[in-house]
C-alpha cells in the first residue's frame, strides 16, 4: 500500500462531483440491496409518457437507461451536479431543472406518470403527491436510519439511536398523509468495506453531510489512525442502509 501522504492527497484532489462511484474501485466496496433499483427504474421508465427523476445527481440512473419516455425531466439541487447533469443528459433530450433544496418543485399538477429518485436529499411529499397524475407511482431508494454510522462516529464519536432522521416507517406515514397509497416497503443493511484512508477521504468529501466540518487537515490525527487501523486489519467495515419505497398517487389526496 502507498504511504499515508500520497494516498491523501491524491483523494484531496480528484473530482467528487456526481455520484459515479469508479474512482473507488478496487480501494472500497459496497453491498447493494437486494431489489436492484437502477434495473427498476430502467424497467419503468421505458412504460409510461411523462417522468421525474428528483435529486438525480449527475443523472448517472437515467443516463444509463436505454429508453426513456417522451417526456423525461430531472432536478438536482447542487450545482457541480446540476452542470454534469445538463451535459450528460441534455443531448438526450432530458429536462434538467435547478431545484435548490426546500424549492417547491415548478411543475404543473398532475404532470407526471413516475417520479423517482435514488438518496434523495429530503422528501417533499407534498410537492411529490403533487406533481403525480392519478394513478401514478412513486418509485425511490432512500437512504435508511443510522447508514454508515461506524465510519461517521470513527470521526465524530458516538451518535444517538433515538429519534433517527430517515426512519422507514416515519417516511411511509408522511407519504401516506401527503395522499400516497404505500405499496411496497423495504429495508436492506449493506457491508461496506474501505480498503485505504483514501477512499474514506474521498467519500467524506463526497458525501459531505456525513461529517459536515470534514478536511483533511481538521481531521489529520484521526484520518493517521484510521490509516494505521486498515493497514493492520486490512479494511474498515461499515454499514449502509436503503429503503425501497413504491407508492402510488390516489384520487382523493387534491
């Protein structure tokens, strides 16, 4: 393994916008959930006319679907994202719209056959209740309660389990009050496994609510015995968690 330095600034320095994980190959590893929910979303896509994919990030699940609808629209909120969406997807014919986080969505109602959305940031339900025509669905992978706690509390020290953010219950009862009928929900608990402090130092610039004051140098010590920990043990083991939630918009919610 190359030494503690080289590793940290090469991981300081490459491009963390978009959610192509391939820069990790080979350094890290995550379980996915069992469901498959890009197969999903390549299922549904191609079988209805009008779809929303919210917080798409740099739109790498649509781009990777072979057939979408006549009338195909994303959002994405950051802006790095929003311009690597646009690029990749614009040549498709896909609307890429910015929609900052808390914005209502500036869709007209009933103007969407499927919405979906992969980690979406916060679920407006409302807005999502909204936009879907009767009938339509809801399709999205969430993230779930406590995801990646292990690497989060190596930085930060220990975190409370009571009242956790993202709960798939809590999720399922707003949906519900926002006019959406639950029809399938399910949690998965997947191993993730870190094999140099380079991808830890990349994903925590990535995902950068996970430790919200993150920078290499704030967290030199830390980030040393974390490098020390893996060069001994040979990985670090975390967890994710993901919730799969498929709803669908019934006619009395307006």
């Amino acid at each position: 393994m190359r030494g503690f330095e080289e590793l940290i600034a090469e991981a300081g320095s490459v491009d963390v916008s978009g959610w192509d994980f391939g820069w990790l190959e080979g350094r890290a590893t995550e379980e996915r959930p069992p469901w498959g929910y890009s197969g999903m979303v390549a299922g549904r896509l191609p079988e209805v006319g009008a779809a929303l994919d919210l917080d798409t990030g740099g739109g790498e699940i649509v781009a990777g679907v072979a057939e979408l609808p006549r009338r195909m629209v994303v959002t994405e909120g950051w802006r790095p994202n929003f311009e690597r969406a646009r690029r990749l997807l614009e040549p498709r014919g896909v609307e890429v719209v910015h929609v900052a986080p808390g914005d209502g969505l500036p869709f007209e109602d009933g103007a969407f056959d499927l919405v979906t959305s992969r980690h979406p940031v916060e679920p407006a339900w409302g807005e999502i209740s909204r936009v879907l025509r009767d009938g339509g669905s809801y399709l999205g992978q969430h993230v779930g309660p406590a995801s990646a706690y292990e690497l989060i509390e190596f930085f930060v020290g220990p975190l409370s389990r009571e009242n956790l953010d993202r709960d798939p219950e809590r999720e399922a009862a707003a949906a519900r009050e926002a006019g959406l009928e639950i029809g399938t929900l399910r949690t998965a608990r997947c191993r993730m496994e870190f094999f140099d402090v380079g991808a830890v130092v990349y994903i925590l610039r990535k995902c950068v609510w996970w430790v919200p004051d993150f920078s290499v140098e704030r967290y030199s010590e830390r980030l040393r015995e974390l490098d020390a920990l893996i060069r001994e043990q040979g990985v670090f083991v975390a967890h994710s968690t993901r919730t799969l939630i498929e709803a669908t918009a019934v006619s009395s919610r307006r």
